[in-house]
C-alpha cells in the first residue's frame, strides 16, 4: 500500500504525464462497476460508420435503443483522445453497433494512450 500511494504520487507529478493520469482516474472510477446500476448498464462498443466503413471505439451508456422516424438507433459517447471525459453522443443506427468485448478500463486506456495502447 505504501509503495503504491507513493508511485501514484510520482506519477501525478511528472508534467504531461501527471495530468492525463489524473483525468483517466477520475473517469475511471465514474465507470467503476460499484458506482451504481446506471454506470454498471455502460458498455464498450464498436460503431461502424456507414455500416462496413470506419470503425471507432464508443461507449454505450445505456443498452436500450430508441426510435427515431422509424428506425432504431443507440446512444453512443465518443470520447476525445487524450481526454476520454470529452467528446460526443452520437445516436447510431443499432445495426452499426457491435459489442467491443473489452472493459471500460480497455476503453480509456485506449483513448489516454491515444491509440498506442490498442484495444485486444
């Protein structure tokens, strides 16, 4: 615990590094699976725009799809590289939506490392 407390510590310091940190915790522990039952109905997912075309990596709020004329679509965040606490909700037809099959915590590392740590 001590040897913990204090690498975090360190870590926070360090100039480009510490701030990202900081942000990726906060957003982490928003998405703890402990943090409720709406934060634990989030979800990783892949969105295809154009249905085969351009595939990015969103989060899911919410399982439940709506309607909009006629057609059923999901709400998904698509956050912002580095900050994933930014970005936009996206409503997206639900056959361009497939599970990521990664955890919340894949999902932010991806979007703080900016893409070098790549989802599995």
């Amino acid at each position: 615990q001590p040897l913990a407390r204090a690498l975090e510590a360190t870590v926070r310091r360090i100039p480009v590094i510490g701030p990202l940190y900081n942000v990726a915790d906060k957003f982490t522990g928003l998405l703890d699976s402990n943090a409720g039952p709406d934060m634990a109905a989030m979800s990783a997912v892949w969105c295809f725009f154009g249905g085969d075309g351009v595939a990015v990596l969103a989060l899911a709020p919410s399982p439940e799809r709506i309607e909009i004329d006629g057609r059923r679509y999901f709400a998904v965040l698509v956050p912002t590289a580095p900050v994933p606490t930014g970005g936009g909700l996206l409503y997206v037809p639900e056959e361009w939506v497939k599970p990521a099959n990664i955890g919340i915590d894949r999902l932010t590392a991806t979007y703080v490392s900016m893409g070098i740590t790549p989802p599995a």
